[in-house]
C-alpha cells in the first residue's frame, strides 16, 4: 500500500506515528510533502524545486517549456483572446525567473494578463510580493497568495529562526557561511534550521542563498523593526573588511580567482555602498570604493566605478581622513 500525505510540517510532533506504522507494517511505503524534513531514521529525502525554465526568450523551444507553458495556460485562460506577442517572451521570462519557477506564483501572476501587460506584471512583481494574489474562491485561502503561502511558513518559525531569517535578508545574491557568521552573530545550527525547513538553498559547495520572494517577505518584517539598521551595518563591515583583505591579491598570479569571487559578491558590495551613503558613514564608503577600484577596471566597469568615487568625494569633506580620501583620488 502507498500511503500518501500533503503537507505534513504541522503534524511534527507526531511523526512517530510514521516510524510505527513502517515497523509495524514494512510493506507500507509513505510518501509526503513537508516543508521541513521529518528527521526520521528511515527517510529519504528530495528537494522539489520549481518548475524549469527556458535558456533565453529566444529559444527556439520557448513555448514548450514547462514554466512558460503553464504561464500561457493561465494567460488564456483569464483573458479569452490573449496572443503570445514577440515583446512578451522577454516579460515572462523575467517573470518566471523572478518566482524561480514556483508553479503558484506562475498561476498568480498569469491571472493578470486580464488588465496588465506582462511587462507591467513584470514590474509589479518586482515591487512588492503583494501583488501575486487572486481572489479565487474554489481554491483553500492559503493558496490565494504567495505571502499566505509564507505566513504559513513564518508561523511555524521560532522567534530566533525568524529574526536570523530577517538579517539575512539584507544579503543580495546570496551568501557564504563566513558571511553569515559575521552578518548574523548566529552559528551553524540556525543556517542548518532553515535549510531543513526549505527556506534557505544551497547554490554551491560554499554558498547559500535564499528565495527571492522569501527574500522579500523577510525582508518586509525586518524593515519594521529597528534590527535593519544593525544588520546592515554588519553586513557594510563585512564587505569593507573583504574587499580590503581581497585588493591585495589582485595583482597576484591568483587575480583570476578573485575577481570571479568579487563578481560573485558583487550585488553584495553594492548594497554595502548603498547603505554606507544613505546611513551617512563617510569613511567605510572612502575604504569601500578605494578597495573596489581595481576591480572596476580590470572588470571595464568603468563608468560605474567613476561614478561611485565621484559620489564619494562629493559626500567627504574637508575633515575625512587624509589618507583614504588621498586614495579615491588617486
């Protein structure tokens, strides 16, 4: 017998009962979904991620593809008429990426092709997690949105799991365990809480990162509390102190490694320049930009490198230290 059970993460505390009917009955094979594993002795784990999604707006396989065929579905669905336009590939592409492929937000953001263009829904998405929500009434409330998708989620976090899922939030591209330790003051064991309940993903043998729309959802809770100042000042000192251990090391044999590792972080190192300005701390943004010159012209990224040690120089005055401000002239 196949025993089969959706959404299995609000019945932790009596998981036993799985262990007992198996031991009890071997022939029975149980299959569930869960947003966090059950850590039982007997489970096998696999991930499901979202749907796959196409190489370019120009494949020639564009339409085939899972994510954007069931886009097209919706979009027919909710507007008798609707027609694939060649200025929409691009639109549901960046759609489909934005929500990594989650077949409901899919759906929610499908349903407004009835007033909006997909580049209009393109936008909207990219301001705020609110607007991927339907008022369907066959359907259960926590499926009418992605944030009651998330509520369900947050509730079933403890006070510590959510205050270090908000501080992460503040990460860009994603991150490093070296990183969280310095950003977050929290150790292993909350990074591995929240990989087994599904929220962060692993991108790589040492890299992290989260969803965006989680990355969203926390970062709107974080911002109503006065820890957004704190984690983003952590998170400046980090990357200060990063790029100033990395210069060095670009100009030696070993530079190719590095300014892959920079391009990796570079969405970071952006963020810490943003919030070096806007919180006003005149000297990390003089050490920042004075680490980050090599990189922008070995990566020809000159024009925004210019602009950002122009923007320094007209944020320090006479008083910032000699030195660093002697550097971002230089």
């Amino acid at each position: 017998m196949l025993l089969v059970l959706d959404n299995a993460e609000h019945l932790l505390d009596g998981v036993n009962l799985f262990s007992e009917i198996i031991e009890s009955a071997p022939r029975i094979q149980i299959l569930t979904t869960s947003r966090e594993a059950l850590n039982l002795r007997g489970e096998w784990l696999f991930e499901v991620k979202g749907l796959p999604l196409p190489r370019s707006a120009e494949d020639a396989e564009f339409e085939k593809n899972s994510a954007v065929t069931l886009f097209l579905q919706r979009a027919y669905q909710a507007k008798i008429g609707f027609k694939l336009k060649d200025e929409d590939r691009a639109a549901i592409l960046r759609i489909c990426k934005m929500v990594e492929g989650i077949p409901l937000a899919i759906e929610l953001s499908a349903v407004w092709t009835r007033t909006l263009s997909c580049h209009e829904i393109a936008s909207e998405i990219e301001k705020s997690l609110d607007f991927l929500s339907m008022n369907v009434r066959d359907i259960p409330e926590r499926h009418r949105s992605l944030r009651a998708v998330f509520d369900h989620s947050w509730k079933l976090l403890s006070d510590d799991e959510r205050l270090f899922l908000m501080k992460l939030s503040v990460f860009q591209g994603g991150f490093t365990r070296d990183m969280v330790d310095q950003v977050t003051e929290t150790g292993l064991s909350s990074l591995l809480a929240l990989i087994s309940k599904s929220l962060i993903q692993r991108s790589g043998e040492k890299r992290y990162g989260l969803h965006e729309m989680v990355r969203q959802y926390a970062f709107a809770h974080l911002s109503l509390t006065d820890e957004i100042k704190h984690a983003y000042s952590a998170h400046l000192r980090a990357f200060v102190h990063l790029a100033e251990t990395i210069e060095p090391e670009l100009t030696r044999g070993s530079q190719s490694r590095w300014l892959m590792y920079m391009e990796t972080e570079y969405d970071n190192f952006r963020t810490a320049l943003n919030w070096a300005f806007e919180s006003g701390d005149i000297e990390s943004t003089l050490r920042l930009t004075g680490a980050l010159w090599r990189f922008w012209y070995m990566r020809s990224r000159l024009m925004e490198g210019t602009q950002w040690l122009e923007k320094t120089l007209q944020a320090a005055s006479a008083t910032a230290p000699a030195v660093l401000r002697g550097k971002v002239l230089n």
